[in-house]
C-alpha cells in the first residue's frame, strides 16, 4: 500500500486541481474553489485513522480536531439550545477538541482494524454525506462542491492502496495479500458492516432531510393544504 507521505502528496495535488476548476470552470468564487482544494486534501488522510502506526493517526485527528469543531459549533449549539454568546463559544470550541481529539481516537483506535470498513465505498459516502451536512452555508451548490471533493479525496486514497498492491517483478505482475482490501463495498467482520452501513443510512436520512425530500408526517403538503379549515367561512347570500 502507499506510504501516509505519498497519500498526503497524491490528494493534495488532487485538490489543487479540483479547487482550480472550481474556480475557473465552474464559478465558484476562489475562497470557496480554496476550501474545496482543502477538503480534498484533507480527507485524503481519513482511511488511515484505522492505521497500526502512530503518525498517520496523530496526523488525522489533529486535523479533524482542528476543523470539525469549527463547523460543528454552531449545530451543537442550536441542539443543546445554548446562548450563542462569546464565552459559550469559546468553551463548546475546546470541548469539542477534546472530545474529538482524545475521546474518538480513544473509541476508533480501540474497535477498528487496519484496512476494516474506514477503506471501503460506504466509508467514502459517509464522509461525503457528513460533509455536505456539516459545511456552514445555505448555498446547495458550495456544500455539493465540499462533499464531492471530500468524497474524491478519500476515492484517491483507496485508488492508491489499490495500485500500490499490484507487484512488479520483471517480467512478472502479481498481487500482494492487500489487493481489494480498500476498494469494497463489505468487510470480514459482519458486526462492522452492520454498523458501517447503518451508519451510511443514517447520514444519508439526515442529508434527504435537509433538502426536504423526506416527510416525517407521510401525508402529501397538497393533502395537509386542503384540509384545512379556512380562517373565514363566507356568509352564504340571503
């Protein structure tokens, strides 16, 4: 598989070019073709937070620890219903770094293995939809921009751990043991499956949610719309 260096190297070139047709073929503005170019990068790294080895795993959640709370916080905010005041802030910001930065890491590093469900296609989706869901904008097209680019950074680490397995000897190509360990859709572990694909469903609930295309009533609008009672009856003609 690729070295944690030339993932790194891989998804941010990735992103640079991702961020530049941004803004140059697709109008975007250059913050926002920046940002795309970023998360790109940035989530390049995120298979590797199930790594055996330290560095990519310090690397990952220091990241995560860094930018999450500063797209969280205003969510967690309105949920908790607390005072958007500076002090409420300031704390909800540094609790949130702890918690990802130590309590997260604690729980993955403790239930995930090395190249488990984190190196698969509904990873990728997840982190994707999270994403979108988390990205602070009311514009559609800007939090499909992030989610995309978050979703081929992640696709170009997995596409690198594919062509890394493949060996050449001279005039011999084989595969090594770790060949389709990243690109798959399940994993050996069926307990892991069932919460990885129950976690892309819930994420993918939230995400139809916030583009108002699911109705917890199940009843139509139009059906809601027409029985109800006007606010004036019409006094019938004598």
């Amino acid at each position: 598989m690729a070295a944690f260096h030339q993932h790194v190297t891989g998804s941010t070139l990735l992103g640079i070019a991702y961020g530049a047709a941004a803004w140059h073929q697709l109008g975007f503005t250059p913050v926002q073709g920046a940002l795309a170019a970023a998360f790109t990068g940035v989530s390049g790294m995120l298979p590797d937070i199930d790594s055996d080895s330290g560095r990519p795993v310090r690397e990952v959640f220091g990241l995560l620890a860094a930018i999450a709370p500063l797209l969280l916080v205003g969510r967690v905010l309105h949920w908790l219903r607390l005072p958007p005041d500076r002090e409420t802030v300031m704390l909800t910001l540094m609790l949130l770094y702890l918690l990802i930065r130590y309590g997260l890491s604690a729980m993955v590093k403790a239930v995930s293995v090395h190249r488990g469900m984190f190196h698969s296609i509904p990873a990728m989706l997840i982190t994707g939809e999270l994403a979108f869901l988390a990205y602070p904008s009311e514009d559609r097209r800007a939090k499909l921009l992030m989610a995309v680019g978050t979703m081929a950074g992640f696709l170009c680490h997995l596409l690198m751990d594919e062509i890394w397995s493949v060996e050449v000897k001279g005039l011999k190509v084989g595969l090594k043991s770790s060949s389709g360990t990243a690109i798959k859709m399940t994993g050996t572990d069926f307990g892991a499956n069932v919460v990885t694909y129950a976690m892309l469903a819930t994420s993918s609930f939230m995400l139809l949610d916030s583009m108002g295309l699911v109705n917890y009533t199940g009843v139509e609008p139009t059906t809601i719309q027409a029985q109800r009672i006007p606010d004036e009856v019409p006094t019938p003609p004598l």
